[in-house]
C-alpha cells in the first residue's frame, strides 16, 4: 500500500482523509511493515465504506487488514439508524458469526505431547472437518426453527455441553432478534447435516500450551497457567451463513437502487437499517449467528468425549466464545452521548473493555477476553479489552493474522507434505482432510501474528494476555 497519502496520527494510527463521497475520515491501524504488505485495494474499500449513509466515527481496518468483498477482511464501520444509517451483508461477510472458542484443559503441557499423536487421532476421528462435511445430526423443520432462534441455548438443552458453558459465550450464547422465518429454505436446507462439522478453508481445532504470560492478573481471572493446554474450535455458520449472505446481497442491490443509495462498489450492496430489507437481513443475520454458536457448543461437546477417551479428568471449561463476522446494535459515546449503534465487524472481534455490563462478572473487571488465532502451525494470542479500544475502535480488534497471499497463490507456492514435516519437526502434529486445503493454509501465506497482536496492543485496542503454541492442529 502506498502510504503517502495517509496521516499519521498517533504511534501505529493513520488517517486518510474524507474525499469524494466520503461521509468519515477512514483509519488503518498498522505499523510500517503490515501498512506496506496491504494490498491498495483495502484501502479503497476503507474510503467505499466511508461513503456509506449514516456510518458515524470513521471508517477502520484492524491491523491484519487485508481485502475482502465490500469491506476489507478486518474492517470495521459503525451506523446511526436514525440518521439514514445502512446494514451492509457485504460488510459482515459469507461466513456469519465465524469465531473462536477457547477451553481450558488444566492439563500440563507435557502430558499432551506425551500422547499428542494418539489424541490428534482420535479428535480428528470424532470431529467432522473438510469441505462438505456432515454430522451425525438431521435437522430441519421446527427443529431447525428453535435452533435457529436459540443458539447454543439449543444445543445445551439438547444435551451438548453444560448450562454454565452460555455464561461465558457473547450474549449469553443466544443473538437475540433471530427471525428463523427470513431465512430462506435453501439456507436451511444447506446446514440440515452440517451442525457439529467444522468445515474447510482457515477453520481449525488446535490444542495449545500457554506459553508466555504476559499479564499475570487478567491470566489469573481468565484461568490461564504458564504450560497449560487449552483447546480452541474456530469455525462459523457453514453453509447457512453463506447462503443468508447470498440471498441478501441480491435483494441488497435491489433495496439500495430503490433507496436512491449510491455504491461505489456493488458489494456494499446495503439497506437502510430500518427498512423491511433491513430488519428482514438482521433476523436472519441474527439467526445465522445462533447457528455458529451451536454449531461451536455442538463440537465443544465432541471435544470433550475425544478428550475423555485419553484424559478422563479434563473438566474443559470454557474461557469465552467470540463471534466475527456480525453487525451488532450496541450503545458507544458519539460526540459525548451515548448513542445506539449497529456496529459492523468484517473480520473484526468485538474487544469490550473493563465495565462493559455485556461481561461476565468474573471479567468485569479485566475486560472481554479477545480470542485471536494465529496461521496454522503458528501463535495464537488470548488479548483483554479495553477502555481505549471503546473509544477509538468502538470495543474492536484484529481476529487473526490476516492474509498475504491468495489461497490460489498459496497453492503453487507451498507443498502440502513439506508442510506437515517442517510442523512436525517443530512437535506440531497436523491432520487435514485435504493436501490442498493444508497448502492453501501455509503458515507464509498469512501475516506475521506477533506483529499484528504487538500493534493491537500499542495501539490500545486490546491488551496482550496471553501467547499460544500449538501442539495439535486439526483442519478442513
């Protein structure tokens, strides 16, 4: 990216200034290095966004910021609905509600890698993974409705994990407002046999060894010990979420013709928020999140039998579930006042600070524990929100490392089988159910996740927790 023409504004900030039909000033948190490694074309879709009606604040692209359809993969864009303010399907992505789980294990790190190979087996046997992946659940009609509708309530009523797993999942484990009947047969047709499955592409399931601590008293009440396993799940919505995405970007273009709305690119297709369009997209956004979240509830409870075939005394409690990919209404000081927000996040994770009455009361103090993975075979992070994030980035963070290079690109470079040795050779088991899935994932196709997290906490968007190491790692 060319970075003449931004402002730097602050250590790690920059500002591009309104042009054209810019509404706000957009920002890219960077340090020189990433800013130099972002394609231009995140940059334009910073200032695309910022054109959108009633987006307040500025228009943002988190450090591991790369571009995406509509919004860049990272981007974040907060709308007023009472000042003309737009829900965008392309500014909240195909993969609805994709997100990160992370469990404690209470397990040393050594007993793991003492019987890795036998439980990287046994996980990767329990747990369906791969493009098109099934389960063994069939769901449909009213059923699917409740799910839809109650998220990983749902799952734990049906006896997939514990009543105290929701209190530690992003509004109680239920996206409230879901309209199961604004999504279309198709989409549910498509998720009939994928809950419990964790898909392809960047999905994983990783078993990790805490391995630096860098906050010892938000650690402590995250649950966090130096050379500890934990186990994170990090999948989405699968092909409902897809599908949501697609009906509504076609009636999206439609609605912003009608409502006289400009696009600079035609996928910020978007309607008003309070438009039949817009409440109809957010019912079945809303929706598509409770299906991620039982979907994630779903393979915790899968993870925990594989688990208790080789440690049977591992409790896995769970630390928290974060959601990317969302539009949420929430309340941020605008101007002084607080004001009601429809906040959407593009590969973004949403970071709420100390106080947030959102928190579960053991965080209240600390902050949102941020879930960040890294690429596969590299560290991933557990962060803190903050105070300062609330303010310049409306409670949000980096989700990962971000990409580099194409999948397409990844696959000429990157050898599958290379790949699976140089893990190996660094005590790393991985299973895949697919050597080109393994190639497109290669650790060199994404950013470097230390420079992303570092910027994260410089900036203050999210505070540095904890670091990860990999142990076994689980793919699509």
């Amino acid at each position: 990216m060319d970075a003449a023409i931004l402002k730097k504004t602050a250590p790690f900030t920059y500002q591009l200034e309104k042009t054209g039909s810019m509404r706000v000033p957009g920002v890219i948190f960077a340090d020189e290095a990433l800013l130099k490694g972002m394609e231009d074309k995140v940059m334009e879709q910073v200032a695309n966004v910022a054109s959108l009606p009633g987006i307040v604040g500025a228009s943002m692209a988190m450090p591991d910021a790369h571009w995406g359809y509509g919004f860049p993969i990272g981007g974040v864009g907060a709308f007023d609905p009472d000042r003309g303010g737009v829900i965008s399907a392309g500014g909240v992505g195909f993969d609805i509600a994709c997100g990160v789980r992370t469990m404690l294990t209470g397990i040393h790190r050594q007993d793991i890698m003492d019987q890795r190979k036998m439980l990287a087996d046994l996980l990767f046997k329990t747990v369906p993974a791969g493009l098109g992946s099934k389960g063994a659940l069939s769901i449909s009609g009213r059923e699917m409705d409740q799910l839809l509708t109650q998220g990983a309530s749902w799952a734990v009523k049906k006896g997939f994990g514990q009543k105290n797993d929701l209190e530690k999942i992003e509004e109680g484990g239920t996206a409230r407002g879901a309209r199961p009947d604004f999504v279309s047969e198709k989409a549910k047709e498509r998720q009939k046999k994928e809950m419990g499955t964790l898909g392809s592409g960047n999905h994983y399931l990783e078993v990790q060894a805490i391995d630096e601590i860098f906050d010892e008293k938000a650690a402590r009440a995250f649950g966090l010990r130096k050379d500890d396993a934990v186990i994170c799940i990090h999948c989405g919505s699968r092909g409902l979420g897809h599908q949501v995405a697609t009906d509504y970007m076609r009636l999206m273009v439609a609605e912003a013709r009608n409502q006289n709305i400009s696009l600079p690119d035609r996928d910020l297709a978007c309607a008003p928020i309070h438009s039949e369009t817009g409440k109809q997209y957010l019912g079945a956004m809303r929706s598509a999140i409770n299906c991620a979240l039982a979907n994630r509830q779903i393979i915790t409870h899968l993870v925990r039998e594989a688990f208790a075939g080789v440690f049977p005394s591992a409790s896995l409690d769970l630390i928290y579930d974060v959601s990317h990919n969302t539009c949420r209404e929430e309340y941020h000081e605008v101007k002084n006042k607080m004001t009601r927000l429809f906040v959407h996040r593009k590969g973004a994770t949403r970071a709420f600070g100390p106080g947030s009455a959102d928190l579960p009361a053991r965080y209240m103090e600390i902050g949102q524990p941020v879930l960040i993975g890294g690429s596969m075979g590299t560290f991933s992070y557990i962060l803190a929100g903050t105070r300062e994030g609330m303010k310049i980035s409306f409670g949000s963070a980096c989700h990962g490392s971000g990409r580099v290079m194409s999948r397409k690109q990844a696959t000429k470079k990157f050898k599958a089988s290379r790949i699976i040795d140089d893990l190996l050779k660094q005590g790393i088991e991985l299973r895949g159910h697919s050597f080109r899935g393994l190639a497109e994932e290669a650790p060199d196709a994404y950013k470097d996740v230390n420079r992303v997290i570092q910027v994260s906490h410089d900036t203050g968007l999210a505070r540095k927790v904890a670091r990860l190491k990999p142990m076994i790692c689980v793919k699509g």
